[in-house]
C-alpha cells in the first residue's frame, strides 16, 4: 500500500516542473494551500482551472456593429458601395469636427464643396427632378449612415436634397425644374423650405397666416417662417403663403436677395445646434410669377412634399440610435472598473441588447418601408408609423447609451451626449409624435381626431 503511495507519488513529481513549484512556495504556504485545494469539489476546482486559464490571455472581443441582422447583405452592390462612401465621409470629414461647431450653433460650411465630391444627390435623383429606381432604398440608407454620425449634418442634406428639391421636383414646371435642379443636385444651389411660422406649427394644413397677394408679373409675400433650416445661409428657400383671395396654398422660390426677405438665426436650441434655423420675415417681398412653383395650386401638394420626405426622419432615428449603441458598446468593451470591462457587468448587457433589439427592428421597419415607398405602395400612415415608432425608439436608445458612459456620456467630446440632444428634435419636427400618431390613429381606426 506505502509502496503504492510512494509509486504514485513519484510519478507525479517526474511531471512536475519543479522550479514552478518552488515560485510558489515563495508566495504560499504549499501545504495549506495543497490541503485547502484538495478539500474543493470536482466542478469548484474544475472552473477555477478554467478561471485560471483564461486570466491573462487577452481575449479578441467582438467587433461593434450596429447592423446586426446584416441587412447590409440585402442591398444591391452599388447601394453598399454608396453605404460604405457615406460611412467613409461622415468618419473622416465630420465625426472629427461635428463637436467644435454644435457648441457653437454654427454648420461647418467647409462640408458643402465636400459634399459636393461625395456627389450623393446624383444617386437619387436624375436632372429633371424624377427619382432614380431605388432611390427610396439609396436615401434611406444614406440618411442611416449620415445620422449614425450626426443628425444635424443629416438635417442639413435632408432640407436641402429633400423638402426643398423635392418640392421644385413635384410642384415646379419643367422650365423651372430645368433651372433650379441640376444646380441643387451639384449642391451650387443650397435649398430651404419655409412652411411653420411663429404661431403656426402642427396645424399648417388650415392655418398659414403668411399671404401672398398677385399683383401684376409679381406676388406679394406679407408674414413669418419660423425654425427653418439652413435658412441663414440658404441660395433658394421654398416659401408655402396662402393667397389672400382663393385661401389656396401656394408655393415661391424665394432668393435670399429678394427685396423684403431677411433671416435671423435662431439661437440657444439644445438639439441640432450645426442645424441654422432661421427666423424669416416676408415684409411686401416681391417673387415675380416666374418663381411662384406653377403645379402647387393648394396644400394638398405640401403635403404630397411631406409624405416623400417622412420616411427620411424615420431614417435619421435608426441612424442615430445605431451611432449611439455602437458608441456605447465600444465605450463598454474599453472602460473598466472593479477590475473588468464594463461591457461584462450584467446590467450593462441588459442596456445593449435593449438598445441592439431597438436598432435592428427600427432598420428592418425602415427598409421595409423604403421597398414600399420605391413601390408606391407607401401612405401617409406608413411613414407616420415608421415616425413616431423610430423617434420614440431612438430616444430611449440614446438614453441609455448615454447612461453607458456614467458621467463620461454628457460630455460633448464622447459623441453620445450631441446625440442624445439631438434625438429630441426628431421627436418634434417633420410632424410631432402626437401629430404623426393621429394619422395613424385615423387610418386604423377610421376616425379622424383632426378637427
Ligand atoms: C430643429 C427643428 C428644425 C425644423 N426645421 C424646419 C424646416 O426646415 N422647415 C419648416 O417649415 N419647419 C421646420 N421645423 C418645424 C417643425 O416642423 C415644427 O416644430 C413641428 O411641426 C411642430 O410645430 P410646433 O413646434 O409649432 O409645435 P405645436 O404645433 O405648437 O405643438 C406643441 C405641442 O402640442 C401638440 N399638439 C398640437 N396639436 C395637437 C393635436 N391636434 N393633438 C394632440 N397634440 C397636439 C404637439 O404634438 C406638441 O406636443 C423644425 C423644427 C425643429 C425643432
């Protein structure tokens, strides 16, 4: 039996690296510790092998991605190709800079011959103003990756490349499309779209208070526009004036030299700070006949402006959702305390994947959406839904990413605090969530809350 023992015994010290053992006694106490580890259980000593294997190997963590269920995959190649430009753009040319000029209420004009290289409008829309075959899909991803950086820089080429080109494309004659368009798409033209006013914003469809008069070769345009984007700065701005005597709605191109236009830049807002909205003030501003948008005969065709450019608020929610939860997951990974990577804490993972299911339906809500709108499939109550649903998402997702960083995420140098403010505007604009939730409410049920 002794003889077993010792047999025993001696194999297991030829397998033994003896200068090991010696490091270790000088740090313990090798009996007691032998004693201690021979009294544990089979499963307590195997994941403490476990444990101990793994400490020190530095693990690869995943990569951050915010496109979780690919839907990168279901584009065509050139759709990726203009994704992946995008993306490039917004990483080089604005994440760098985008802080600087939020706090101080200012766009970053040096973007403009920058975007111009980038030539994105030239995806979407031909020279006479028609949309390309997928321009729906190519916009929409396009928003995604411009908002997933900043929203303000979205709004600005969603103003421009959107409401204001959009409402020449649908309500202009071909001669104006011809003269306006092609210089909008090469961004020579910088556009606006003037529609809410001091004391007019969700109830525009009845209310404008802004009049246009004719008089002669020439309109009269008398009234205000309040929050209107890139206005300070804008070559052309969309005026929407109701006319005195028929009580229609029309639409003007407005010149910003126009005798009787003046802007004042809007000041203090807490969201969208690079956006320059801008106060306007028509005071017997003259737009010759020439100007006045010859197929926007009533509101009907604002709306029709609203219903195209909807669907690309949408977008903007699921692209700064997903900006902010790939934020936060890369914040997670690096920052560490009680020894680890946050990003490990159980609680930290309940917020990720909150905010990952977020992102990934609002992304597949939003192609869908997109495929119907390039089908012409989309209504009115679509784009709503897909509004109010990603403007809501998006917010609590940019809360709690914002919540990932401690106190780190309401400083403006980690991105997610800009983000987090910004989200508030597109809660509001293109249509509150209340209005938008009573269009839906209206097409589901069949009656109409509107007065
Ligand atoms: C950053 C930013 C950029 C913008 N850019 C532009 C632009 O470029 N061009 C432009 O024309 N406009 C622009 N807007 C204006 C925007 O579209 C309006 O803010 C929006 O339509 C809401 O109008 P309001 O702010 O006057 O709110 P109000 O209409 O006064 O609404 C105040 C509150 O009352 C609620 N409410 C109103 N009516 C109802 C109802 N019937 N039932 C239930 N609740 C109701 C609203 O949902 C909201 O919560 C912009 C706004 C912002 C904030």
């Amino acid at each position: 039996m002794a003889f077993g023992k010792m047999g025993a015994a001696m194999d297991l010290m030829s397998k033994m690296d003896m200068s090991k053992i010696s490091e270790l006694a000088k740090k313990v106490d090798l009996n007691e510790l032998i004693g201690l580890v021979s009294s544990l259980d089979e499963s307590t000593l195997n994941s403490m092998m476990k444990m101990a294997k793994s400490k020190g190997r530095k693990k690869d963590l995943p990569a951050v991605n915010g496109d979780f269920f690919n839907i990168t995959e279901t584009l065509t190649d050139n759709q990726r190709k203009i994704q992946a430009e995008v993306r490039a753009f917004m990483e080089a040319e604005v994440e760098p800079i985008i802080n600087q000029y939020w706090s101080r209420d200012e766009f970053p004009q040096q973007l403009i011959p920058k975007f111009k290289k980038l030539n994105l409008i030239r995806h979407i829309f031909n020279e006479d103003g028609s949309r390309k075959e997928d321009a729906s899909i190519v916009e929409g991803i396009a928003t995604m990756e411009l908002a997933r950086i900043d929203v303000s820089t979205a709004t600005f080429f969603g103003v421009h490349a959107g409401l204001a080109l959009v409402s020449i494309a649908l309500c202009g004659s071909d001669e104006q499309k011809a003269r306006w368009i092609p210089a909008m798409i090469n961004m020579d033209l910088i556009g606006a779209f003037g529609l809410t006013e001091p004391e007019v914003g969700s109830g525009v469809a009845g209310g404008l208070r802004t009049t246009c008069k004719r008089d002669g070769d020439d309109w009269i345009l008398n009234g205000e526009k309040y929050w209107i984007g890139n206005s300070t700065f804008a070559d052309i701005i969309v005026i929407w004036a109701r006319e005195e005597e028929s009580n229609e709605v029309k639409g003007f191109v407005v010149e910003k030299e126009n005798p009787g236009f003046s802007v004042e830049k809007i000041m203090g807002k807490i969201a969208l700070r690079c956006v320059e909205n801008g106060h306007i003030t028509l005071k017997d501003c003259r737009v010759k006949e020439a100007d006045r948008l010859q197929k926007a005969d009533s509101f009907r065709n604002t709306a029709d402006v609203l219903r195209l450019t909807r669907a690309g608020v949408a977008w903007q929610g699921v692209g700064a959702a997903m900006g902010a939860y790939e934020k936060a997951l890369a914040y997670a990974q690096s920052r560490k305390q009680f020894g680890k990577p946050i990003a490990g804490f159980q609680l930290v993972q309940n917020h990720l994947v909150l905010m990952l299911g977020d992102v990934t339906a609002m992304q597949q809500m939003c192609l869908r959406l997109s495929r119907m709108q390039a089908k012409g499939e989309m209504r009115d109550e679509h784009a709503s839904l897909a509004k109010v649903f990603t403007a809501a998402r998006c917010r609590e997702v940019v809360a709690r990413g914002r919540e990932v960083f401690g106190g780190k995420g309401i400083l403006l140098d980690q991105h997610i605090a800009r983000m987090f403010c910004d989200t508030e505007a597109i809660y509001s604009y293109e249509g509150t969530n209340e209005i938008n939730t009573l269009v839906v409410g209206r097409a589901v049920t069949g009656l109409s809350s509107f007065v």
